[in-house]
C-alpha cells in the first residue's frame, strides 16, 4: 500500500508541475512579459520613436543625412528596460530609400528612459 501511496504522490507532483509550467508559457492570455524577443506594432509611439532615435543618432555618429522615413518590422524585448530591433525605411540624401536595421535599447524611466543606439547596418537591396 505504501508503493502506491508514494506512485500517487509522484502523479500528482507531475501533474502540479506540468500546470505550473503552462500557466507560465506565453500565450494570448498570458503574455511573456520578460526574456525573449517580441513582435511589436511597427506603429506603436514607443517603436517609431525608437526608430527616429536609430536615425538621428546614426547621423550623428557616421556623419550623414539620413531622414526617417517608418518602421517597417519590429520587435522587442523587455529587460531591464526594452531592446527593440527595427527594421526602419529612411531617405538618403540622393532622395533614394534605404532599408536598415538597428538595435535600440531605452532604459526604464525611473532610470531616466536613456535609448542608446546598438547597432545599425544598411541592408543590401534585392537584385531585380
């Protein structure tokens, strides 16, 4: 009788944990709030600022003149604050659009929201 009592436990263990565990996975009504990358609305105030902030702070650093033209993909990460990666269209100064992608990060704005510009890098474009 001991034997089952202690198979029963384990039934029950397993069954608490595998609740436990799909409680905490993403879904519609459980949303990831931390950890992994996220699409995000490409029109979302937050996400276009991050994208103008890409292309300001690349004109400062390189030098250029690009201007801002939308995000056209999106995705972020909350951390401690929010990574996003942009896919943004923006003019060069031929009057020619260019397709790049940057990675922003803004800080929480109990910390001040500072954005720091990760990367970017001009996208080749497609061979017609």
């Amino acid at each position: 009788m001991a034997q089952f009592g202690s198979q029963y436990s384990l039934l029950l263990l397993g069954m608490m944990v595998a609740v436990v565990v799909a409680r905490m996975s993403p879904s519609p009504n459980n949303p990831q709030i931390a950890g992994g990358f996220q699409k995000a609305n490409p029109k979302d105030p937050g996400v276009v600022d991050a994208g103008e902030f890409a292309i300001q702070e690349h004109n400062r650093i390189a030098n250029t003149k690009l201007q801002f033209v939308a995000v056209f993909r999106a995705e972020q990460q909350v951390v401690d604050g929010t990574n996003f990666i942009l896919l943004i269209e923006a003019r060069k100064e031929n009057g020619v659009n260019g397709l790049y992608q940057a990675r922003v990060f803004r800080g929480l704005k109990v910390s001040g929201g500072k954005k720091t510009l990760e990367g970017f890098i001009e996208l080749p474009r497609a061979s017609a």
